[in-house]
C-alpha cells in the first residue's frame, strides 16, 4: 500500500484500487477541510462515497472530472453528508454530462435527492431543461433534458456491481433513536478491498463485513474524552467510557483502535474530524457541540498514537486530498 500525491492529470493511478479523500472534517465548519467523504478508484473508474462540503473541490484537485464519477454511495442523509448533492447534480447537469450518475443510500435517498434537486434548485432545473432545449443543433455537447441522475433506496447485502467492483452495505447503528438510518459500504476488487464507515460507532456487524481489508476508512468525530473541555458530545462520550459501552453515535480513537483490530485490517484512516485546529470563528462556532478546545496543539497525532495503541497495523489521519494506494 503506497501513499501517493495527489492523481496527475496523465491520470497516473488509472490501473489498480485507490482510495482519494475528498473530504475529511466534520458536521460543522472547517475552513481547511470539507465534509467527510471519500471516492474509491478502480481501474479508472470513479465511485462517490458521500457528498459534503468541498467534495467537487477536492475531485478536481485530486485530478478527478466530477463528470467522469461512475456511482454515488450514501451512507446517510445527515446535511454534512449531503451538503453538495444538488450543486453536484445540477453543475453536471449544466456541464453537458452525457451519463446518468446511479445514486444509492439507505431508506429516504430517493425522497431526498428530489427534493434537493428539484424543488431546491428549481430555478436551475427550469434554467438547464430551458439550455438544453435551445442548444444549438450544430453544437456538440447537448445537456441531457433532465438532470443525469437516477435515486434509489437500498438495503444491507450486495448492492451493486460490475465486472470490476463489487459494492456491499451492512446497517450501522447511528442515532437510531431519532430514526436515522445508516449504511458502511465494503468496495472489493481483484486489487483487495477498502471500506467506508460513514457515521457510527464499532459494532461486530461492521468489524465481520470489514475482515480483512486493505483499507478502513472510519469516522472519528470524537475524542476521547479528556482530549477536549465542555461540549455536549464530550460529556457523553465520557458517560459511554465509564460504562465501556460502545454506544455512542460516533468513534473515538481507542474505540478506533480496538475495532480496527478486531476487523484484522492492514490500514485505517481516521476521518470525519473535529475542528479542534481550525481557524477561530470556526472553533467558537462548534464550541458547543465538540467542546471549547482540545487540550495540546497535537490533538490530532494524539489521535493516531491512541489508535495505535490497540492496533498494531498501519494509521493514517486523514486530510482533504489524500490518496492512498490497495
């Protein structure tokens, strides 16, 4: 497994399975990273795993036509997750794309998609059918009549493939209790396998869907509880670690680092992170969510060292733009 630069416009990592972060922070601003999310390449082809903040960004800074993705995977319909859905589809839609994008996530993908899409940006939907109807004949590149997307609900167990890829979900538990549901995606292919987590906290389901992978890619939108003061997700993620109760809605590092060794995997990168680092409006902003600030300036190497610290295998921390080789 190599750790590479960012994909050449040559489109250098055309051959194999790799991993490009095209969004490692969290559910609340950050101006140095953008929403959590990740799209896994195999053999040039292209598939989306969650739409937040700054994905196209960092598509195209990692080389990547936005245009050229294959299929989008939700795991679940959180804003931080969704927050570019319809700017993805209607700038597609208005940059000529001649392919229809498959979008599949858990139960409400399809009630969502539309109603972003069509009812959000009505505008431009009345704006690019209006484009696409008076292109000119002799002019290639023709918009399609309606946006280039179809939305489907899915379920656990196989949910799609091709003869290069082969994608499977297994429900996670993610504030169940107010009637979120919640998908983990397994990516195989002859190269070996990669798993994306999306927001959840271990579970025996997750960690048997990801044995054995090349590459776990997991949320850690908490810390540890003496890594930060105050904010209500601090407080109980403290009450879960008296009790040793893996309940939380979201990860912590040694909670990571116990799973990740569970799983038997060789890497896991850590995402989805609090903005503990960022610039300080953003800090004010989320003060009350993820706490007033964490304790040492290298909240984030902290992190990887309590991965590591149940997992002998190899830690990364994710960062907008990474891109990791199978």
């Amino acid at each position: 497994m190599l750790a590479k630069p960012l994909i050449n416009e040559d489109r250098a990592l055309s051959r194999g399975m790799h991993l490009v972060i095209t969004g490692s922070g969290s559910a609340l601003v950050d101006s140095d990273r953008g929403g959590a999310s990740a799209a896994v390449l195999v053999d040039s082809e292209v598939l989306q795993f969650d739409c937040g903040r700054l994905v196209m960004e960092n598509l195209v800074r990692a080389g990547i036509d936005p245009t050229e993705v294959d299929a989008m995977f939700l795991t679940h319909l959180h804003f931080d997750h969704i927050a570019s859905f319809g700017y993805f589809m209607i700038s597609n839609w208005v940059a000529s794309r001649q392919r229809v994008l498959p979008v599949m996530g858990p139960e409400g993908t399809s009630r969502m998609a539309r109603a972003m899409v069509f009812d959000g940006h009505y505008t431009d939907v009345e704006f690019a059918r209006g484009l696409a109807g008076t292109w000119p004949d002799d002019v290639p590149g023709r918009p399609l009549p309606e946006p280039p997307f179809t939305a489907e609900d899915i379920g656990e167990g196989l949910v799609a493939e091709t003869d290069r890829w082969r994608v499977t979900a297994v429900a996670v538990p993610h504030f169940q209790k107010f009637g979120v549901k919640s998908l983990a995606y397994r990516i195989d292919s002859e190269h070996g396998a990669v798993v994306v987590t999306g927001d959840c906290h271990p579970t025996p389901a997750l960690q048997e869907m990801a044995r054995g992978a090349d590459i776990l890619v997991n949320e850690c939108a908490k810390p540890d509880a003496d890594l930060v003061t105050g904010g209500k997700l601090t407080r109980s993620t403290s009450l879960a670690e008296a009790g040793r109760e893996h309940t939380h809605p979201h990860t912590t590092p040694s909670w990571l680092g116990e799973s990740a060794a569970a799983a038997g995997v060789k890497c896991v990168v850590a995402t989805h992170l609090p903005p503990l680092l960022a610039a300080p409006a953003a800090r004010r902003m989320s003060r009350v969510y993820y706490g007033e600030e964490a304790v040492r300036s290298d909240v984030f190497e902290e992190y990887r060292r309590r991965i590591a610290a149940n997992f002998q295998g190899r830690v990364e921390i994710a960062r907008d733009g990474m891109v990791l080789s199978v």
